[in-house]
C-alpha cells in the first residue's frame, strides 16, 4: 500500500518542533493546488533552539530527505512521501534526528 505524497503545505518539523520551510523546485504537479515536493527540494529551519551541553548551540537548519517514492516523480525528481526518511542537520552537518511529517494530504498515494 502507497504513503501519502508531501506537498507545499505539509507539516515538516525538526524533531525540536520548529517548522522547516520547503523551496519547491517543480510547481508544474500538484494537489490541492500546491506543488508535489520532490528529494532535490530544500527544506530551511529557522529558530530551533536545541543545544549541546556546554551550552552549544547546535540548532537544525536543514532537512535532508535519504528517501523518497520509488515510482512516482514529479520534474523527475522521486516525490517524498509521508514515509521517507530524513535527517535534520545542524550548521556543522551533524545530524540532530529525523524530521516529524505531519499534516499530509491523505488524496494522493504512491510508492
């Protein structure tokens, strides 16, 4: 059975619970009016607050996706789907943890 497809208006968070913003490098398929996100797409967080002892600041800045559709493409790109794997990473490229998807849109499938 498919995974829900990711979209411009998913939820994508780190695992601090800050939003990360996608850049959509293919707005020609959609759902629900926004564009499909692809595993070429960059995902941006922008004031997570986690820190290593000391303190250390060492907040996620960017997501990256090691997974995606087997299937389906969009610009032929693999989409991400509700399933794909990910890792949040800090300025220094460390990684902090995977990254929460939630707020999918459940119309569109694939594998």
């Amino acid at each position: 059975m498919g995974a829900p497809v990711l979209h411009q208006g998913a939820l994508v968070q780190c695992p601090h619970g800050i939003p990360a913003q996608p850049a959509p490098t293919q707005v020609r398929v959609t759902t629900n009016g926004q564009p499909l996100l692809t595993q070429a797409d960059l995902f941006t967080v922008a004031g997570c607050p986690f820190q290593l002892p000391g303190p250390t600041p060492s907040p996620c800045v960017q997501v990256r996706w090691l997974t995606a559709s087997l299937r389906v493409r969009a610009g032929g790109v693999p989409v991400l789907l509700q399933s794909s794997s990910s890792l949040c990473l800090a300025p220094t490229q460390m990684p902090q943890g995977p990254a929460v998807v939630a707020g999918v849109s459940p119309r569109v499938m694939a594998l």
